[in-house]
C-alpha cells in the first residue's frame, strides 16, 4: 500500500511492438522506397513507421542512418527544414542534383521534395 502523497512513475504510451533490430530493418526498407529525387525527413521516416512499430524518434533514426545507412540511398534523407546530412553535405547535394531533386540555395525544398509512402 502507497503512502499518503506517494507518487507512481507515469507508464509511457509507447510499446515497442518490434525489436531494435527489425526497426532498423524497417527504416532502411522504407528509406530504399524514396524515389530518387525526392526525400523524407528523419522525423517523417519515424511517424511514418510509428504506428507499426510503436517506435517514434527521429533522433534515433538518425543514428540508425549513421550506422547503417551506408548501403540504402541515405542522401534522400533530410532534416525536416531540409539540411543535408552532416558532414556529407556535399556529396549527398551532388546525388540530389542527378536526381532532380529541387534545392533552394543549400537546403532541400521540402515543399516540392517530400515524399510520404
């Protein structure tokens, strides 16, 4: 029995319906469905996958991409104002440009470019 003024932890509303492991597996599947010249933002990628999963963090994501990202089109994600990965800014605006993707000066133009599956 709890004491008067005893406090209990508030439960989270989110349960993880998936392992750590198949949610990387579902970020990077849904990441090789963004056509080529358009891109998702990492917090879209999480909503997008929120439901399913009972995951939703864009942060985390992005460490996903970081980590394993290499071998999907990483390039096509972006922040939601449509900055470039960091620290490959470059390359990933050179791989936007073959595509199509529109820029407006150093970002993405999230208003032409965002996709949603």
């Amino acid at each position: 029995m709890l004491g008067w003024g005893a406090r209990i932890a508030p439960k989270s509303h989110i349960v993880a319906r998936v392992t750590p492991q198949e949610y990387v597996e579902e970020v990077l599947s849904l990441v090789e469905r963004i056509p080529a010249g358009k891109v998702m933002s990492y917090g879209a990628i999480a909503d997008a996958l929120a439901e399913h999963s009972g995951r939703n963090s864009a942060r985390q994501v992005g460490t996903i991409m970081a980590r394993h990202g290499g071998g999907v089109p990483w390039h096509r994600v972006v922040t939601s104002a449509g900055r470039m990965p960091p620290g490959h800014e470059q390359e990933a605006r050179q791989r936007l440009l073959s595509e199509g993707a529109p820029l407006k000066g150093d970002h993405v133009d999230m208003s032409r470019a965002a996709w949603m599956p």
